[in-house]
C-alpha cells in the first residue's frame, strides 16, 4: 500500500525501500544514516508469524480489506 504520504511495506523491503527513495530524492541520507535507521528498526520487526496474521486481520478489520 502505497499512498503521496504514507508507505505500507514488508518488513524485508524495507532496506531496499530507504536506498530507492534516497536515488530519487535529493541526498537526504548517507549509506551510514540508512544502516543506522536499518539497525534501530531490526528489533521492531522481530515478531512473531501470530503477531504478524494478527496486525494483518486487524488492518483488514479496521479498513474493511478482506
């Protein structure tokens, strides 16, 4: 999910996400930043496959995807 504002990725994307939008965009950040942003999400995305089926049906609750 996409939106002008709003970026709904996979987790495993999100890397490469950063990188792209750092190609098309001015130099907002350096390989450094990136790695730094990269390590302090790491931990976040560590969850559970449960935990991952759950956020997913809630998300399709609340906007009515099913």
């Amino acid at each position: 999910m996409t939106s002008s504002n709003v970026h709904v990725i996979k987790r495993g994307e999100l890397k490469r996400f950063i990188q792209d939008q750092q190609k098309s965009a001015s130099l907002i950040f350096s390989q450094v930043d990136i790695q730094a942003i990269y390590n302090q999400l790491l931990p976040q995305m560590q969850i559970s496959k449960a935990m991952k089926k759950k956020h997913i049906r809630t998300i399709q609750l609340r906007y009515g995807k099913h």
